[in-house]
C-alpha cells in the first residue's frame, strides 16, 4: 500500500463512520448543523493526529500489557488540549459542542487507529493514516449534518437557502435536528451506500 | 389425463378470508368517523383525507416498483394507512405536511421494514410523530385548530381565523399549568369560558368539539370497532383494556375519568392504532399488557408530559415493547403438564 | 501559570496513575486466570477499540468466540482484512491448497426440454418443493429450478438464467466450496476440476424409457460414450444408468461430446463460440470420425479378409 | 357436558355428497397394485416371486421387524412384477404387481369364522398382526404395536375414534351406520388385549344417525359408552379426541398410553373383528369417492391397491372441472398428480376438487392476526414456527415445539395471508430430523 | 435529602432524556451488542454495574482532588483512567472469583471501557445542576448513574427485541443490517418524544 492510498482510503473506502460503524456518538449527537459536524471533525482529527504521532514515536517504550491505558492517557491529554484551546478561542464551539468534546476520549476510531496503526507502524506512516483517517471522519460528519441541516431548517451552513430562492412557507422538518432525525440520516445514508454496493455487485456479477 | 393438476401441501382448501377483506372492512368502518368529520369540518377533513390516500397510495406503489417487488396497493392497507393519518390532524394543517407525513409513515415505518406485516411501528403513528415533531405549531397551534362547523350549510366560506380554537385537552393542560390543584370537570367549565362554549359529555361523545379531523366522534368510532367485532376482525381485548386502564388510572390520580376517555384521540387510539394487528402482540395474555402499557403511558403523558395528548406516543412506546412480550408470553403448549405417572 | 500547579498536576495525575498501576499490575497476578493460547493471540492482533461492531462483547469475547465456537473470522471491520488474514494464519483456516474445483450443473432439463408432472404451489423453494411428491419435475433427479443453491452461494459466483430456469455458475468467481452441493436437495450440483473443459449433464438414474419420456436431453443409459472407441482411456464409466466422468484419465471427451445421442457431455469451451463455429466444429469431427470409421472398417475388413485368406490358404 | 378441546376451526364440511350413499362394492380390478410399505415402521418384506400364483387374502410379504406389517394378495391371480410404482405421495416405492384371473378365489382360511372367545390376549395380538391391520384414520400405524404397551403403562380406556372430523369424508360414518356390531365387537377384542376396562366411541354431532345407532347397540353394555363431540376440527386427532373425552392432556412428545389410553379408529375396530373372527386379512377397506367434481358420489368397499382412477370411474368419472385429486381428507390428505396411485390401507377418501373449493393463493406477509394461534389445537405459535423455517432458524423453531405440531392444517385453513405453514413445517420437521441424524 | 429529586432524576435518565435514544450516548454497543435480547440483558446488567460504580468512584476523585487541588482541567484524563483502570480491576477479580456471573456479566466489561455513556454520566453527575444552582449530590450522582444505566438497558433491550423480531423480516436488500438498526432506533427515539417536556414537579 503506498502512501497515497494509505492516505486516501479513509476518505471512502474505509471511512470511519459510514463504512466501519466507529465513532457513532458524536457523528449523531453534535451533525445538527454543518459547523458543529465540522468543528467536530477537526478537533477529532487533531487529537487522531497528535496521539497517533505520540504512540507511533513511543511505540518502542510502552509495554505491551499496559499500553491500553497508557493510550488513553495519551489520547486525554490531546483531548484536554483540544478542549482548553476551543475553550478560549471558539468559546461558541465549545459550548455546542459541550460534553461530547471531553468524550473524544472514548471515540473508538481514535483507540483503534492507535492500537491497530501507530503502534505498529512508522511515525510518517501514522500521521499520514491520521490525517486520512480525520478527514474521513470530518467528511461523513459534515455530509451528516448537512443532510440534517437542510432537511432541518432549510439551511445550509447557516444559509436559509429556501428563503434565498424566494420560497416561503415551506418549513424545515425540526424532527431531523432531533435526536431521531440523527439515527434516520445514518440509517439512510447507511442504506444508500449498501443499495450501491448491491447494485454494484449485481452489475459486475450476473452476466 | 390432458390437463396438468395442481400438487399442493395439505390443506387443500382454505377459508374465504384474506387480508385484502380484512384491510377493506377496516377501511369500511372508518367511513361513520370520516362522514362526521365531514359534519363538523366540512369538505377540508375529506379533502386531506384524500390528500393523504393518495400520498401513501403513491408512495407504496413507487416504492414496491423500485424495489421490483409485487405492488399491493389493492390490499387497503396503505389506504388504511392514509386515512387514520389524515384523522390525526387537525383541520387546517397545510396540506403538504399531510403529504409529507403519510410519505414518511409508508416509506419509513413499513416499505423499509419490507412492508406490510413486517413493521414494527404503526405507520399512521410514526406519521403522526413525525409531524408532529417537525411542525409543531402547525400540529398544535390554535390557528390550525378547528371548531366545528356543525351544520353543512356553514362549510363554504369560513376563513380559518374565524373558527380556530384549541382542543379540549390542550385548554385543561394550559389551564393545568397554570393552576395545577384543578381538577378536570372545573377546567372543562373553565374552558367552556375560554370561548369553548358548551362541551358537554355529548358534546365530547358524538364529536361536536375541536380535535384532529377523524378523532373527536367517539360514537361514530364505537359504531364502527363494534361493526369490526362482529366480523371478529378486532380483539375486544385491547380496546376494553386500554380504556378500562385509562379509566382506573385517571380516576386513581383524581381527573375526570369520563372526560379522559371521551376526549382527545383515545377512541382512534383504542379501537383502530392499538388494535392494528401487525404491531400488535400475538397472545391474548400479551394484548393485555400491551394494552395495560399504553393506558399506563396514555395518563402519564396526558397529565404530567409536554403534549396535550398521550395516545399516540404511548402506541409507539408499546409498538417497540411488542416483540419483548410477544417473547414473554408464549402460550403454554398443549401437553407440558407433568407426565401423568402410570401407576 | 505557576510552577507549583503544573508540579501538583503532574504530581497528582501521576500518582494517580502509579496507584491504579499498581493496583493493576498486582491483580493480574492475583487474578491470572489460564485461557487458551489462541484465544490471547487473537485478542493481541485484534484493534482492542472494543467497538462492539462484530457483535460478541468486547475484543477478547470476539477472540474467545472466534476459537471455541468457531465464529466467522471476517466480522473485525476495524482490523479490516489485515487482522482477518492474520486471525486465518492462527486458526488454520486458509483454503486447503488442493485441486481448484468449480461447481457445476449436472442437469440441462431446461424450460423446453424437461417435463412437468403437475402445477407445484407452494414456497418458490428446492427444498420445500420436493416436499409434495418429490417435485414438480417428471424427472426424479432434475433440477426444480428455484435457484436454492444461487442464494447458498456466498461468492455472487452462480445465476439464474431466466430463460431456461437452470443455474448457471461463473466459474472465475467460482471457488469450488461446494455451498451449492449441499444446498440441492435433488444433488445436480457437482463439483469437477477447473482446468477441465466437459461435463455430464444428466443426473437421472432412471432407466431410460422414464427419462425419455421425461426429458428430451436426460442419459437413456446407452453407454456410447462408455465403449473403447469413444473414449480409449476409459475415463467415462457407467455408475448404474449413469455415466461418469473419471477426470484423472487423461481424455478430450470430444468423441463423446460428438456421440451421445442426447448431447448430455457439455463443453464449457462451446459458450464463447457462435452456433456456426460449434456446428463446423461438430461437421469437421464427423468428417474426421467417418474417415476414421472408415479407414477402420477397411482395416478391418482387410484383416478380416486377411484371415479369411490365410484360412482359406490353411484348409 | 361439553365434548371438545380448545382452539380448532369448523370448515364447511361437504359431507353432504355422500353421507347418504350407501356402501358399494367395487368390481374386481383388472390389475393391483400393492405397496410393501403400506404403514409406519420397517417396510415388509417380500415373499413371493414374479409369476407366482396368488389368492385373496395370501400375504404377499413378511414383517420387516416388530414395528411392521405384512400385505396381502387383494385379487387372485398371477404376480406380474415386484417394481418401484408411484405412490398416493407421489415417491415411487416398491410394490408387488398382481395381474387378475377374475376368480376371485380366497386363500385357504381366510373368511371362516373362528371361535375367539378363548383366544388370549397374545393369540389375539398375533392374528391381528398377521392379518396386516394398521391404522385405518390416515396415519396407518400398526395396530398391534398400539395394543402392545410396556408393562409399566397401565391402560383404562379404548377410544374409538369415530369423529371423521376431516371434511368430506363419510367412510367411517357410512361403516358405523351399517356394522355397528363389527365395530362394537372389534372394540371389545381391543379391550380384551389391554385389559381395558372402559371403551368410548367418539362420534361428532354432524353424524346423528351414527350416534344414534351406536348409543342404542351400545346400551346394554356398561362399560362402553357412546359420547357426542362439538363439531370441530381437528377434533379426530388423537390427543385431541382424548382431551375432549377424559380431559387429559397427553404429555407433549409422548403417547396415548401415557395416560392410559389407546385410540383407534372405528374402521381399524371393523377390520380388527374381521381378523380375529373371520381370519380376514386386511385386503379391502371402504373408500368414500367424493368432492364437488365427481359426477356420482360414493362411499365404495375397494381392494388395496386398486387404482384410484378405477374409482372415479366407477363413481361415475371426473367433471369438467377438476382441479386437484387428493388421497384423504382435504386437511390433511396429499394431493396426487397421477391418477394410478393405488388405494393403500389409510386411503380413507380419493377427493376430486374443483378450482373454487381448492384454489391456490399467493403467500402474503403475516400481519401477525394471531388466527392462527387462536385456531392451533396445540396451542403452538405457527406463524413463529414458520418464519423461524423460512428464516432457516431450525433451532428455534423446534424450540417453539415445531415437533409437537401434528400437520393437522388447522392453522393454514384460517391464515388471511394465505401461508402455507403446513408445508414449511414439513421442510423444518425434515430439516430438524436430518441435523439430529448427523449429531 | 429530597426525595422528589430522585424521582426527577429517575424519570429524568430513563425516559426524558434517555441516554441512547436522547443523549446519543453509547450508541456503539446499542447497535453492536444488540442482536439477542440475552446478551443484551447481559451487557445491560453490566452497565448498570459500572455506571453506579464509576459515578461514585468519580465524584469522590472529583471532590477529593481534583477541587481540593484545583485541577478541574485534568478531569477527563483523571475521569477515564479512574474508569479504565476499574473496569479492568473488576474484570480480573470476577474471573477470578466468580466466574459464573463473569460469563453471564464480565464478558461485557472491556466493551464499557470506552461507552461513551459511562464517562459520560460521570462528567453530566458533575455539570448537572438544579434549578437553584446546586450540583448534584453523592446520592444523587450514585442514582443519576444507576438510572442512566436502567434507561440504556431498556433501550438495548427494546432494541433487541425489535431485531430479533426483523431477523424474519423481508427486509429490503439494501437496508438489511445495520442501516434498518438505525431506522428502527430512529423511530423508538420517535416515539420517546413523547417523554419530552414532561414535568413531573
């Protein structure tokens, strides 16, 4: 695997959320607009980046039947930073965000790509699958919430596009901003990639 | 022999009933309600009653095309489907959240399931819930509620501002609020003075209140759930009860237990949601604690939650409950008695 | 920021740890508890997200699950096929490196050429159809054509062909597992080389005047293709009414291809050919054949006359 | 009191064609055919030889073990051939061939009356093993197996099943109208084995005249007494007949001698007498020859292994309409595609439906009605049961006590959705059966 | 003491609020671990457990040292290794000690390390505050976390039962597994509303 596919595959391939079903919490919980799904995503992929690069340079000290913990500690320590820092520069953020930043800590997608990743591999390769990895999960988090905000409000990053184009009247369904609105977009979109992949089988297979 | 015969399994005849039958009795005993609505709403509650048939009609068979599957928009379910959603609304919604909401109940809550018989929520229901979180001012403001027209020859220009008002149920909640040691039958005459004039128990009975389009008859429903039982196609179980349960709970907490029984949605809610049979547990013994369940959930969300009314939620609440007690409620097989010792 | 805080942090996030540390490390002692070798080498390649998404409880419990129940091993989407092939390397459980087989149908009792014996209703199922007077098929052993073994194929390596009501099997997708053997109840899927090109198409044990009044393309049973002249290996042996193919010996079964009477030896090579090259091909056989025969009677002839001769010139 | 079990359903039963119909006899056929498996248990094996000559009532095979009957020669004449024939289920199984000579000559013994008072228990347990008698209601399990219960398992009552609660059906009706005593006699025989001390005939009310003819040959006996079912079905299946009698449920899994009691049908009790007073062995049974699209309806005495298109012909041959022929009653019966299957010792019914009566559906969805459950006499889950199979659940559904389920089709006749959940618990029984088979 | 206040906590984590349905806490073993009702009752039980446990193990770190000290800040990394390091030490003692209730029970354990839902009622038991700006108690964060822990359990179960039913669905191709999960979750979360704006005061 070269660097570039190893770079690329979390985008779609192997997306974190929609492909691999990690990190569901916050891809539900904090999509109601797209700047909370990408503010999300970025903190993520920053504390992705910042403990894989550690676990990877560190790799050769922990042993092996502690380092689950010594991960997570690791991982807390980005996760407060990250967490501090939005605190005092995109206080807005943060408070939107709320309790799901601390809970970074606890997304699967992070522990996994430490474990299953950085600790095995270079420091190079893991920053560069971090970087991949984050931006995949900032992907499906903003096409989430995007879906939400729209069919939500009728808005796009803020934009009231329905009122832009003149259309009045028509409201967004506020059930999509609502946690069951959450859980349907994943089930949708879910579905929608499996419909794809059936019928993508089914070209290629048959005849 | 030149003409092939026809091998089967055993058995080789079969009784007349079918679920296209069963579904269009259904439907046929809806017509007392829908008539009523018609007399008290005049031709908006038809006209968003067929708004919202067509809509699930639609949907069903664009659905059952695009999944290459038989489409079997002819068995009524989606037309039953399509008229209790457009008995839960009240008279004036814009008639596109109609549209919409009787898209999502079929597309969501029974085409993704695999469709009729497989889903696990009433359609209408999540319909219902589904509007009803999505528009909410439309679902509940007094501008979208009717009071009813009450003679044909008044159907024809009322404007909406003229007739609004708020159903019985939101006026005791609202007065609640603001005055939590009333008890009903004082808010019912207090809500007479807030220009909801003359509700009588009669009035509640026959239907000639405000409230969604099909929900406020409670004696064209009877009408219809008894033409039901004769058919056997109801288990009386659920409706009695659901209302009985509504009934001793209301009555323990101190309401008016007659008023809680003839007002709101509970009628539509007893004789035709709950009884729906694909959401409903298979076992008599499982009928009744589901329906124990929603007169439990019915008062509680009437009397302490955020909505006017409970009917609807408690059904969805029990409808996720029902493949647990079906689970628990296996019938007891014939012959698991303790082997008779021969002596 | 002072010194004394980031010391009392440090101080106390450490201490902190120390004491849970050690708390730990002495009860993994205290509490070590002997499970199977395999179970923690599987837990070790696993990610330990402990995600849940396989199902079983936690990683270890996937580990433990994967080695005493023998849990499908793909169900890691984490790990991806990394930590599949290396959860294979463990339990064993690559393909047995043997002969590649392919999967094929033994039947060619299409819509036109196979009869029915009644109108079948029930589950559009092999398996439930064969419940009502062994189905619907006037052969006994014919497919029933409800494509039981297309579903039991895991591989998207097998279809139904609309048209004549017969699976059809892919055989590059093919992996030769044999799902679909199992899965037929009338046993018409059958399992032969990769690398060869002909098979039988005919499972009927039936004698031949049922088969054909059954089925226009079913074994009568005439062992043409069984005689020394046809197939001079001897690869094709008759197994009751039945012919079948021994696919060690060395044969091109061509000879019999051509023979049969009922076409039942099918040539995967034929598919990608069009209907003129096939019956050229079958024209330049016959040819050949006819000359052979010929040349052979002649032989014959001669030797018989030879005989003739030399016992004429003995008397 | 009440006679009945709880759940069941009552088909409109179509007993009307023939329950007037006396019972006639057939003409001799030119050919039988005779199956060597004609009963639950190990196939009988075959003693005679093709070209040998036969005579009625010569056994043609020998018991293949304890649970297992002989056949006998029906016609006389020459045995043709011993070749694999379609059976009623449409499998092809061996069966002897036996041309006819039109003599129709009895083999020595067979039809002379005996002295059976002083036969014991053993004696008569024997003739009636040898005479082949296996269960005449469909289920054909050899009878002397029946009377032949451990010694630990006490028997109190014989219940002869006489309730032919299969729609329309009216051979036992028709048998008890016209040999009550045969029947009462064989009952007696029956009681004598076990040492039974009572014996029931159950009959449903829709027979009157049966009732009515049994209560009064009955009345001067005490311990036997006649009692009249609710019409239902399947109110003729065993565990159900004995619900409805004493009120005992038999354990699930086990058998009617669990609590003491053995059920027979009338017709079994007729041929039971036949065996141990006339020595007869069982070669000929009565055939009701019925259903909207026969011209003549009838209740005919036919020999084993006529074939059944002989008797269509000879209840006047098949309407326009035909549409399905079923050996047996419409529950339970299997539909036969070929018209030569040959009359076997459970044929209680050859059925010719038409279209209207015998229509075939499409399988819709289960909207969970719950009629099904409602209507099971077992009171079993069928729409579980069912979609455990489909779903290839094996496991569960045999947890659901798929293997109590007795086929009676009790819950696909009332389905709205038109499942056919008899024939999926035919695949899940079988599927159950193979996975124990390999454990 | 009030008593009220339980109640209100009680309805508040089971129905108004409900962890999974509400809250979106612990969604990864709400879907991962919920195709039987058994092992979901098990994974249920095993919630509750560590969910009591962890709160009164985090308010105790929380008022002991991390606001004698002042190191509020460190609360997450302080939070997480507290509940890390717990549930691995409960793991080891019940396989060791009784393991018939580890193979009902303890199997789950590792799967609650990183539910968002444990670390997650912990930091809600120390946010939360009532109306007059008082947080909450010992008690009550010890019965905030065991509620909690009810209410996911029936959601799990809820959940389970609802896909044990759709095993023998004919469900659509391209919605089997998990995308009809989360249709189905999204309709319980639907009929959840009808919980909100409850006030039970």
């Amino acid at each position: 695997m070269n660097k570039l596919q190893n770079f690329t595959k979390g985008f779609f391939k192997e997306n974190p959320v929609l492909v691999l079903a990690l990190g569901l919490c916050p891809s539900l919980a904090v999509t109601t607009s797209i700047e909370n799904g990408l503010g999300m995503g970025m903190a993520s992929t920053a504390v992705l980046v910042g403990s894989s690069t550690l676990v990877s340079m560190l790799k050769k000290y922990i042993p092996g039947s502690i380092r689950i913990p010594i991960f997570i500690v690791i991982i807390a320590t980005f996760v407060t930073l990250i967490d501090l820092t939005l605190q005092a520069f995109i206080p807005s953020l943060s408070e939107s965000l709320g309790l799901f930043i601390p809970l970074i800590v606890v997304n699967c997608i992070i522990l996994g790509r430490a474990e299953a990743f950085a600790s095995k591999k270079s420091v190079l390769d893991s920053i560069i699958d971090a970087i991949g990895m984050g931006i995949g999960f900032t992907i499906a988090l903003v096409l989430i919430s995007a879906v939400r905000e729209f069919a939500g409000t009728g808005a796009l990053y803020g934009y009231p596009l329905f009122q832009l184009m003149g259309i009045e009247g028509f409201k967004g369904s506020i059930l999509m901003i609502l946690p069951p609105g959450g859980f349907l977009t994943m089930g949708l979109i879910l579905g929608f990639m499996q419909w794809n992949k059936v019928r993508k089988a089914k070209n290629t297979g048959g005849k | 022999m030149d003409k092939m015969l026809i091998v089967s399994a055993n058995p080789h005849i079969r009784s007349k009933a079918s679920v296209t039958k069963i579904m269009h009795m259904v439907n046929l005993s809806l017509l007392p309600a829908l008539f009523m609505s018609y007399y008290y709403f005049g031709f908006r509650a038809i006209f968003l009653t067929l708004v919202s048939v067509v809509s699930a009609v639609v949907t069903e068979a664009a659905i059952q095309k695009f999944r290459k599957v038989p489409v079997t928009v002819s068995d009524g379910s989606a037309i039953l489907t399509g008229i209790l959603l457009a008995f839960n609304v009240p008279a004036y919604i814009p008639w596109w959240i109609v549209m919409l909401g009787s898209f999502f109940a079929i597309a969501i809550a029974k085409q993704a399931f695999g469709g009729l018989g497989f889903n696990i929520f009433n359609p209408a229901l999540i319909g219902r819930a589904f509007m009803l979180a999505s528009w909410p001012v439309e679902m509940t403001s007094n501008k979208f509620w009717a009071n009813p027209v009450a003679s044909f020859g008044a159907k024809t220009g009322q404007t909406m501002d003229a007739i609004s008002s708020a159903t019985p149920l939101n006026l005791v909640k609202t007065a609640l609020k603001a005055d939590p040691t009333q008890i009903t039958c004082d808010i019912l005459s207090k809500a007479n003075d807030a220009g909801y004039a003359g509700a009588t128990y009669w009035d509640l009975f026959v239907g000639n209140v405000s409230g969604c389009i099909g929900e406020t008859s409670f004696l064209a429903l009877l009408i219809g759930v008894i033409f039901l039982m004769i058919l056997g196609l109801v288990n009386w179980r659920v409706p009695f009860f659901y209302i009985g349960g509504v009934f001793v709970f209301t009555w323990l907490l101190g309401y008016d237990p007659v008023f809680h029984i003839l007002a709101g949605g509970l009628a539509l809610g007893a004789f035709y949601m709950a009884t729906d049979m694909v959401t409903s547990p298979i076992s008599n013994k499982g009928n009744i604690i589901f329906a124990i369940g929603l007169a439990f959930f019915t008062v509680a969300i009437r009397i302490w939650g955020g909505y006017p009314e409970g009917v609807s939620y408690s059904i969805l609440l029990m409808n996720c409950a029902v493949p647990l007690i079906n689970k628990f409620t296996v019938p007891k097989k014939f012959g698991c008695v303790k082997p008779v010792k021969a002596n | 920021m002072d010194t004394t805080q980031i010391i009392t942090a440090f101080l106390s996030v450490g201490l902190i740890g120390a004491i849970l540390g050690a708390v730990l490390a002495y009860a993994s002692k205290v509490f070590h508890v002997e499970v199977d070798p395999k179970v923690e080498k599987i837990a070790e390649i696993l990610p330990q997200a402990n995600c849940g998404a396989c199902g079983y409880p936690g990683c270890s419990g996937y580990a433990d699950a994967v080695v005493t129940k023998g849990t499908d091993i793909t169900l890691c989407s984490p790990g991806g096929q990394d930590v599949i092939d290396q959860i294979a390397s463990i339990m064993g459980v690559e393909a047995t490196a043997g002969k590649a087989m392919v999967a094929y149908c033994a039947c060619n009792g299409t819509k036109e050429n196979a009869k029915d014996r009644f109108e079948y209703y029930g589950p559009e199922k092999c398996s439930s159809a064969v419940f009502v007077s062994g189905g619907h098929k006037a052969c006994d052993y014919g497919c029933l054509g409800f494509g039981e073994c297309v579903e039991a194929c895991t591989f998207g390596a097998m279809y139904m062909d609309e048209k004549t009501g017969l699976p059809v099997v892919i055989d590059e997708k093919c992996v030769g597992c044999g799902a679909c053997v199992r899965a037929c109840p009338k046993d018409v899927m059958k399992l032969m080389p990769k690398d060869s090109k002909v098979y039988i198409a005919c499972n009927s044990k039936a004698k031949g005047k049922e088969v054909s009044d059954s089925c226009k393309v079913g074994c009568i049973g005439c062992k043409i293709c069984t005689l020394p002249n046809t197939t001079p290996s001897g690869a094709v042996k008759m197994e009751g009414d039945l012919p079948v193919i021994n696919y060690e010996l060395p044969d091109d079964l061509v000879a019999a291809k051509y023979k049969c009477p009922k076409s039942c030896f099918i040539d995967k090579g034929d598919a990608e050919k069009s209907a003129e090259e096939i019956a050229k091909e079958k024209a330049d056989w016959k040819a050949a054949d006819a000359e052979k025969t010929a040349a052979a009677k002649k032989a014959a002839l001669e030797k018989a006359e030879a005989a003739k001769a030399a016992k004429e010139a003995g008397m | 009191m009440k006679y009945t079990f709880k759940g069941g359903y009552h088909p409109p039963d179509g007993k009307e064609f023939s329950e007037k119909k006396s019972i006639e006899k057939m003409p001799l056929p030119k050919t039988v055919a005779i199956h060597l498996h004609q009963h639950i248990g190990a196939p009988s094996k075959a003693i005679v030889a093709i070209g040998d000559e036969v005579k009625v009532g010569q056994p043609l095979s020998e018991a293949g073990g304890f649970v297992s009957i002989p056949v006998h020669a029906s016609i006389s004449g020459k045995v043709k051939a011993i070749a694999k024939i379609t059976d009623a289920g449409g499998n092809k199984s061996d069966a002897v061939i036996i041309e006819s000579d039109e003599k129709d000559e009895m083999f020595e013994g067979v039809g002379i009356k005996v002295d059976y008072d002083n036969f014991t228990a053993d004696e008569i347990k024997k003739k009636i093993a040898a005479c082949g008698i296996a269960g005449m209601g469909g289920a054909r399990f050899p009878t002397h197996v029946k009377l032949s219960p451990p010694a630990d398992k006490k028997i109190d009552y014989i219940i002869l099943n006489g309730v032919e609660c299969e729609p329309y059906l009216t051979a036992d009706d028709r048998l008890m109208q016209e040999s009550p005593e045969t029947i009462i006699e064989g009952l007696k025989l029956m009681m004598k084995t076990v040492n039974a001390s009572n014996g029931i005939i159950g009959i449903e009310k829709n027979k009157p005249d049966s009732i009515k003819i049994m209560t009064d040959k009955t009345s001067s006996i005490d311990n036997i007494k006649v009692i009249d079912l609710e019409v239902k079905y399947p109110q003729g299946g065993e565990k159900q007949l004995i619900y409805a009698a004493i009120k005992k449920e038999v354990p699930s899994g086990g058998l009617p001698m669990d609590v003491g009691v053995v059920v027979s049908n009338v017709g079994t009790a007729n041929a039971v007498y036949e065996a141990v007073a006339l020595n007869k062995p069982f070669y000929e049974r009565v055939v009701s020859v019925t259903g909207e699209s026969i011209k003549d309806p009838k209740n005919v005495l036919a020999r084993i292994g006529t074939p059944s298109s002989e008797l269509i012909e000879f209840a006047g041959g098949l309407k326009e309409d035909i549409y399905k022929v079923v050996n047996g009653g419409p529950m339970m019966g299997a539909a036969m595609y070929e018209m030569e299957a040959p009359v076997h010792k459970g044929t209680s019914g050859i059925l010719c439906l038409s279209k209207e009566n015998a229509k075939v559906f499409t399988e819709l969805a289960c909207i969970s009605c719950g009629k099904c459950v409602s209507v099971c006499p077992l009171k079993l889950l069928p729409t579980d049961i069912q979609l455990n199979i489909q779903h290839g659940k094996y496991e569960e559904s045999e947890k659901l006590g798929l293997l109590d389920c007795m086929l009676c089709g009790t819950c696909a006749y009332v389905c709205p959705s038109k499942r056919n959940l008899v024939h999926w618990f035919n695949v899940g029984k079988a599927k159950i059966a193979e996975m124990k088979r390999k454990a | 003491m009030d008593f009220s206040h339980l109640v209100v906590i009680a309805v508040s984590s089971i129905f108004i609020n409900n962890f999974v349905l509400g809250r979106f806490l612990g969604i990864c073993p709400f879907i991962g671990v919920s195709k039987k009702i058994d092992s979901a009752l098990g994974m249920g039980m095993a919630v509750i457990f560590v969910m009591t446990l962890a709160s009164v193990v985090t308010y105790l770190i929380q008022t002991f040292v991390l606001v004698r000290f002042e190191l509020q800040y460190l609360q997450t990394i302080a939070f997480i290794l507290v509940i890390a390091s717990l549930v691995q030490f409960i793991e080891m003692f019940m396989k060791k000690n009784m393991p018939a209730l580890y193979q009902s029970l303890g199997v789950f354990l590792p799967l609650i390390t990183t539910n968002c839902a444990v670390l997650g009622v912990a930091i809600l038991n120390i946010d939360a505050t009532w109306a007059d700006g008082s947080h909450y108690n010992f008690i009550e964060s010890t019965w905030n976390g065991f509620t909690a822990g009810i209410g996911f359990t029936i959601a799990l179960l809820l959940m389970a039962g609802i896909r044990e039913r759709l095993e023998l669905a004919d469900i659509p191709e391209s919605m089997k597994g998990t995308p009809i999960t989360f249709i189905s979750a999204s309709l319980i979360a639907m009929a959840f509303l009808g919980f909100s704006g409850m006030s039970i005061m």
